[in-house]
C-alpha cells in the first residue's frame, strides 16, 4: 500500500435494505426526487467537521476571513502538545453545550483522541488509546469518530469524551469515516479497512448504524459490508484507505465512492442503500498502484455535465474525471513525466470550473470540465514548495480573494492565491524538518494544523501590518509615483518605506495607504511601520524601479499552442523579466507568475483560433512581438 493516511474500501454487500433514502449532512437542504432529502446539520456556518470539509470532499470552507489578501496577517495562535506523532487532519467544529469552537485531533506513537479549545488552546479531554490511529476524525452531532490500527471504528462522545461504541472490522483502519444522516435509519457511518497488515491486506468496505440511530440498532453495529473486489491475490488483498465520499447520482441513486487498495487498483461506486457495486473504473495497474486518495464528487448539473463527475488522484501518477453515473472515463491528466518520488494520495479540491490537488511540491489546477475529448487544460502550476507533499489542499476566502492551503514535509504551511497560484508567504514552524502529512482546516477565521512533532498547530490574525499589494507596482527611478498600498492593520501607520527610503503618505483607512514614490532603483520592497511593528516582507509588496536598458527579451515560448478556450500554461524564457507588469497574448492580459529574471509562467486567455503574438511589458517597455501562440 505504501502510504498512510485516509481511505476506505467495499465489497458486495451482505444484506439488501431496498427502498430506504437517506440525507446527507450538508450546508442546504435539497430535495432529490425518490431519493429522500439532502438534510441540513445543525452546526454554525464555518465548521469544518470533517477531511475535505463535506460529504463530497470539496474541501472548500466558507470562512472568508481566511483569504489571500489577509494570509500574511496569520501568526501563530497555539501549539497544543498532545504528544506523539500525528499524521491526521483536525476536525472543528462549535460545539453548542460548550458553547466554544472544538478542535478534535488524533494521535499515534502515544496514541490518543483530544479535544481542545480552539480560542484558549487548552485541552479539554484527551483519553488514550489502544493503538496508533492514522485515521482522520469526523464529527457528526455530539459523536467523534474515527478509525485506529487495532482494528476498531471508535465514536466518543464530543462533548466529554466518554466512549460511545465501537466496531471491530477484522482489518486496520487508515481512511476517514463518513457520517451521513440516512433517511429511516438517522446517522449512519461508512469506513473501510484495509487488512491485518501490509502483505495481508484483504479487507471490506463498511456500513455501520451510527450513534442515535433511529432503526432501533445497536450503535456500531453492522448494517452491510463489501469485500467483491475486482483483483484479491487469492485473497490475499483488496481492501480500501481510501476515505469515501457520497451523493446521488443523475439516476437518484445514493452512491458511495472510494479507492481500492493493490493490486485491485480501482474506483468503486456502490449503492450506499444496499452496497451493492454499481461500477468499478481501472486504473493503470503498477507494482504500487492502489487508489489511496479520498473521491470528489460534482453532483449531476454541477458546471453543465449532466451525469456529474468524481475526480480522484491515483498512484499511478494521475488525476481522473469519471462520469459519476456510470465510472466511464470523462478525463484523464497524466503527471507519470513529472519526475516525483512521493506517493500522489492528495485529494482534490472542487472550485467552480477548477480543481487543485498537490503532486510532490506544486499545486496543480485545471479546468473540472474536459476542454478536448477525453482532456482537461493546465490552468496554472503554483511555484515548488520547499518540501514535498501528500496532503490535500483546501481553500478558504471570499470570491475573488481566495486562497489554497496546503501543509508540506518542510514544516510549513503553503499558501498560494487560487485567481493565478503564485505563492505567498509560507509559515514555517519553526523548523525545516518535521513533516506535516496531514490536511489542513479552516473555521471561524482560523487555520488548524498538524505535524509529526506531536503538535497541533492553530493560526489567527495577528496585530501587526501587513502589506499585501501596492498598485500601481512600478514607476520611473526619479520618484513621484502615486502608490496605493493594501493590506491589514494599516491604521496608525507612523511610516512608509520603499526599500528603506522614507516615503511621503497619507492613512485612509485601516486597509489602505497612498504614498508617494521616493527615488530608487531595482525592485524593492514596500514596508509599513506602526505602533505594533513592521510590515514582515512578502509577495504582495514589491514595487520595481524602471531603468533603461533592461527591455525585457523573450527568446522561447513552450508550449506554442493551446486551445481557444485558454487556460494553456506557457513557459516563457528569455531575459530582463524581473519588475514585469504583464504579459499579453494577441494585447490581452494573462495570468502570470516571475519564477526569476530569466523565466515566467502564464496563462494563455481565452481567444480565437489563430497565431498571435505573445508580449511581455515593463516599467523599461516590452519585448519585440516575434514569438507566437497558435490557439486551435
């Protein structure tokens, strides 16, 4: 299997419950006609109660005080030693009869559950456990659940921590339960398991009645379970790590969807009502080619495709688009040439027409929707992050201002704008050394984390300002430029500096400055300075100095062509890019991102079919008009 962290598997149902629906736990309330309400949980609006956030993993919050323009504003809060180390996303989640935010983590090496105070930092119950636990916690009513190396789905009591139930499954538990609110039968969990051991890894996929289940059944007892994989090893194997996700499909049928363990190497989509199998999608089979990372689903209608779509990452090095309806392969993105020695378990994060999953240091996003038959397009490839990742990224903020958060093995946590992917300033730990595997959570204006080094990390806004863009960005080396500066804690600004020279300016308001340029040269960095501090340096406060002689000169583009409908990410070489202000295709402007002074990535807009010139522009003017971009 080769990875840890969050999954489940299935196999042929043994027991058959026709006729019941079932409601999911969501933010809205939708009715599906024949298949039983979509029913809304009672929880405050920014939880984040589960990995992926929701039952379709979208892992999309609805936080926006999370965002691209506030992110460098984030300093550490807490760190919450709890001990071991942990290889599992944080749940959040306000709990009422507390009346306070929740953090619920999970443990190995000194295995535990915990509950902390989000606000206070403070442990509120942590109970030891038998074994290590890889499995993400999911919280749904008062219940925690999760899966553990001894075998056993647990659910504790969120409130004081007392132990509900339990359910052997005969197999360890690495995947993320799901919890869904069923129609005739309440809260109801899926889980798979993926066998005693790594060379013995025959397991099931599983559904279990919940706690406060209303069908009279013994909470973590079982309701029916899978184990008819398509390839076992005469048994040996088959099993699933991958953590499901569920919906209902064009058809109204309620189906769960998981990855498979080696060497069956699948997608399955079971009915969640009967779990019975209702299709099985290949993958490309390999020596180590299981299917680890969590599905999402669009739901039918979702960005105009009718049968709605599941996007997961393979092992086998790439991202698929299955119709959700029926498994057959709607696209496929091949990373297998990208040279990698991490393991692609990231799930994938559903924005609009986009998705993101991480592979090794980059965030990939491309378009949800298949711009050629069988094919997607690149919409842009975030900047390499200092270390590796398997995590899966999530994205927070309001339209317009949001950002991709992702952890990675360096000890930080990545940050990149999702309107272009270019990076902002990570936050680092401390060390450079210590690991962070696990998904990150967003709720109520916070981010929660957590390392290798047993700690759980918790991220708030702080009081010092923060520069997060200046407009316009460039001016003559003379001075006199009229700059506006943005960004958070502005207020009571007692000075402003452009690479250290002092700057005459005006306080609008708490979020914005004018200033005037004073003289320089080369790109600098624009700092604000009040009673709390200054400004920490950062992407968004760079202001370029124009000087003759430095016309930025394009020598290759790669690729040369792409479709008209855009989102072709173009590798543009040449010299003198650094202090760019654009880069225009046929004289329309694209997304673009300055890896160094030789190099810019951007990304072609959309345009007619036909050969057009593509520009890069400065303060020290742009380059000749000889290279070319053929849309088709």
């Amino acid at each position: 299997m080769g990875g840890k962290p969050s999954a489940l598997g299935c196999t042929k149902s043994s027991k058959q419950h026709a006729g019941l629906g079932f409601g999911l736990a969501a933010a809205v309330v939708v009715a599906i006609g024949g298949a039983g309400p979509m029913v809304a949980h009672a929880s405050t609006a920014t939880d984040y109660p589960m990995m992926g956030y929701n039952q379709y993993h979208t892992a999309v919050s609805p936080d926006t005080t999370v965002s691209a323009s506030s992110w460098d504003a984030f300093t550490l809060k807490h760190k919450v030693a709890l001990g071991g180390f942990i290889t599992s996303s944080p749940a959040v989640v306000y709990n009422t009869t507390l009346s306070e935010n929740v953090v619920y983590v999970v443990a190995s090496g000194a295995p535990s559950i915990a509950a902390v105070d989000a606000a206070s930092g403070t442990i509120l119950w942590q109970k030891t456990l038998p074994a290590d636990a890889y499995s993400s916690p999911t919280v749904f009513g008062n219940t925690v659940y999760f899966g553990s190396e001894d075998f056993n789905l647990y659910a504790y009591d969120a409130t004081t921590g007392a132990l509900q139930c339990s359910f052997n499954t005969g197999g360890r538990i690495e995947a993320s339960p799901l919890v869904v609110d069923m129609a005739g039968i309440g809260p109801t969990v899926f889980v798979g398991d993926t066998g005693i051991s790594e060379s013995h890894n025959a397991g099931h996929e599983w559904a279990l009645y919940g706690v406060g289940n209303t069908a009279g059944k013994p909470a973590c007892s079982q309701y029916w379970s899978f184990n008819g994989w398509n390839n076992t090893n005469k048994g040996v194997d088959g099993g699933s790590w991958s953590s499901p996700a569920i919906g209902v499909d064009h058809l109204g049928r309620q189906l769960l969807v998981f990855g498979s363990n080696q060497p069956d190497d699948s997608i399955y989509a079971l009915n969640a009502v009967t779990g019975a199998e209702v299709w099985r999608f290949q993958t490309v089979s390999g020596s180590d080619s299981d299917v680890g990372a969590p599905p999402t689903i669009a739901l039918p209608g979702v960005n105009g495709v009718t049968d709605g779509v599941v996007y997961v990452m393979g092992k086998d090095q790439h991202e698929y688009a299955l119709d959700f309806t029926t498994g057959s392969l709607y696209w496929d993105f091949d990373l297998s040439l990208v040279n990698c020695s991490t393991d692609p378990v990231s799930g994938t994060a559903l924005v609009g027409n986009m998705v993101l999953f991480s592979f090794c240091k980059w965030i990939y996003a491309v378009s949800a929707t298949a711009t050629s038959a069988g094919q997607t397009s690149q919409i842009w490839r975030s900047p390499g992050s200092l270390g590796h990742s398997r995590a899966s990224p999530v994205v927070s903020g309001g339209a317009g201002n949001q950002v991709v958060l992702r952890p990675d093995k360096a000890g930080n946590e990545d940050a990149y704008k999702l309107s272009d992917g270019s990076a902002l300033t990570p936050f680092n730990i401390g060390n450079t050394t210590t690991e962070i595997t696990a998904s990150t959570a967003v709720s109520a204006g916070e981010v929660f984390f957590a390392g290798f080094d047993g700690n759980l990390y918790i991220l708030g806004l702080g009081t010092s300002p923060v520069v997060s863009g200046v407009s316009p960005n460039s001016g003559p080396t003379g001075g006199g430029t009229q700059v506006t500066i943005t960004g958070l804690n502005l207020g009571g600004a007692n000075s402003v500096t452009f690479g250290g020279a002092a700057a005459t300016f005006t306080q609008v308001s708490n979020t914005q400055i004018t200033a005037t340029s004073p003289p320089g040269s080369g790109t600098v960095d624009v700092r604000v300075a009040t009673g709390q501090g200054t400004s920490a340096i950062s992407s968004g406060d760079k202001f370029t100095y124009g000087t003759t002689g430095t016309v930025p000169t394009v020598t290759s583009i790669s690729p040369t062509s792409g479709p008209a409908a855009g989102g072709t990410l173009v590798t543009i070489l040449g010299s003198n890019f650094t202090g760019a202000t654009s880069v225009t295709f046929a004289g329309k402007t694209a997304k673009f991102t300055i890896v160094s002074d030789t190099e810019i990535t951007a990304t072609s807009p959309p345009h007619a079919a036909g050969t057009v010139s593509v520009v890069v522009h400065s303060p020290a003017g742009h380059s000749s008009k000889t290279h070319k971009f053929t849309y088709v």
